[in-house]
C-alpha cells in the first residue's frame, strides 16, 4: 500500500490507504454514523432487486449462493436475510475490524479478506454466486470502476450484479466500464436507477446486472 494520510472524514479520502485506514480506526462508530443520517444503501439494493425480479422474470433462487462485495458490519447482509434470501452468503471485506462486527451477527459462512483492485484478481473462486452484490462500497477513491469486472467474475453465467452506491460516482467512469462489458457481451444492464434519496439530499445510483 502506499503511504497515508489518517482522514477525519471518508469523503476526504484520496486512495485505498486512506479508505481502509479510515474504516479500520473508526469501525466502532459506524453503524451509529449511518444510522443518524439514514443511510439507505441496503435497503435501495433490496428494493431494487424486487422490482428488477418482477420486471424482468429474472428470479435470484432465495436459497441460492451469495457475496456481499464489502461487507462492513454487516448491515448489508441483514438487508439480504430481511429481503427474504435464505441461502449461503459470503462476504469479501479487507477490514478487520468492521469483519470483526459483522462476525457477531451469524450471518456470513466464508470471509475473503481481500480488497478490490483494479490489477490483482481476488482469492474469491469465479463463476460461483448466484448474486453478487454490493452496498455504498464502489466509489472513484478505493473500489473504482476498473474494479467492478472483478465483481462480475464473481457471479455465475446467468447470475445476477447489484450495486448501490453514491449517485455522484457513476457518469463518465461506471456508466463506461458498464456499457464496455455490455459491448463485449459480458453483462446486460438491466435496470439503472439515480432516483431515489442515498443520505440527506445525495442520489444514489443502484444498478443491475445480467451476467451473460
Ligand atoms: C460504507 S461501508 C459499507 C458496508 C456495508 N456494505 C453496508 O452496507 O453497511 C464500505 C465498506 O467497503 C469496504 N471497502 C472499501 N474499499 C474496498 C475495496 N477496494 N475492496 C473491498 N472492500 C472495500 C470497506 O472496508 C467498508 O467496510
């Protein structure tokens, strides 16, 4: 890794260092940070799923094979048990201590302690989960849009990619490297929503995938 700044605030962070320091010093405090400015990450991953099942006849087996890609605490996967998803979930999470918080909650059977990058394949097997999925963790600092290729390694032939993130992230990098995939017949996109509310007044952009 390269060297760091120690960010007081996550927005302030320049590259993976400061990202991941900041998570590994603050893990603690997070559930209580996002809970106090309402966080919507999961909960639009969730609702979004729903509405791409009923609209497209795609239907992710609930007892199927899953990985929450930057897992955190946890609150990602109780989302995903909330939504009805009763099958095996994995969780891929660099941080020791947020993993640390999301262990206590019985939710996750393997962790991959890997980070995405935007060179290096992670230690996940491809071709494996029926839905991988990713909540507020794609972002142009750490997880950047170079990375989310790795995340669809992840997914069987037929399954499916969720990702919720912040809205302000997407144009001119994820909506590229989604439409490179697409050209290279890799995936389709299959919904793409910039609607609804993430946190007090910024967009979040939730996307689906279809891996081909
Ligand atoms: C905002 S938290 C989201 C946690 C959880 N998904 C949720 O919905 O609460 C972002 C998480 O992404 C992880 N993360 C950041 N950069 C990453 C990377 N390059 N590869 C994998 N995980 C990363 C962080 O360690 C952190 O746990």
């Amino acid at each position: 890794m390269t060297s760091f700044d120690e960010v007081d605030k996550i927005d302030d962070a320049k590259n993976s260092a400061e990202e991941l320091n900041y998570y590994e010093r603050t893990a603690g405090d997070y559930e209580r940070r996002v809970k106090s400015i309402n966080f919507q990450a999961s909960e639009l991953c969730f609702k979004a799923l729903k509405v791409f099942e009923e609209e497209t006849g795609i239907s992710i087996p609930k007892d199927g094979k899953f990985i929450d890609v930057g897992a955190g605490t946890g609150l990602s996967g109780e989302q995903l048990r909330i939504a009805g998803f009763t099958g095996v979930v994995d969780a891929l999470e660099p941080v020791d201590t947020m993993f640390a918080l999301a262990k206590e909650k019985g939710i996750y059977s393997t962790r991959y302690p890997d980070m995405l990058s935007p060179d290096k394949e992670t230690s996940v097997p491809g071709k494996a989960y029926d839905l991988v999925y990713s909540c507020s963790v794609f972002t142009n600092r750490s997880a950047t849009c170079e990375c989310l290729p790795e995340a669809v390694r992840m997914a069987k032939n037929g399954g499916v990619i969720a990702v919720a993130m912040n809205g302000d992230h997407w144009e001119g990098t994820f909506d590229l490297v989604v439409r490179r995939m697409e050209d290279e017949k890799i995936v389709e996109l299959k919904y793409s929503d910039a609607s609804e509310e993430l946190f007090g007044g910024t967009k979040a952009r939730v996307f689906i995938l279809n891996k081909l």
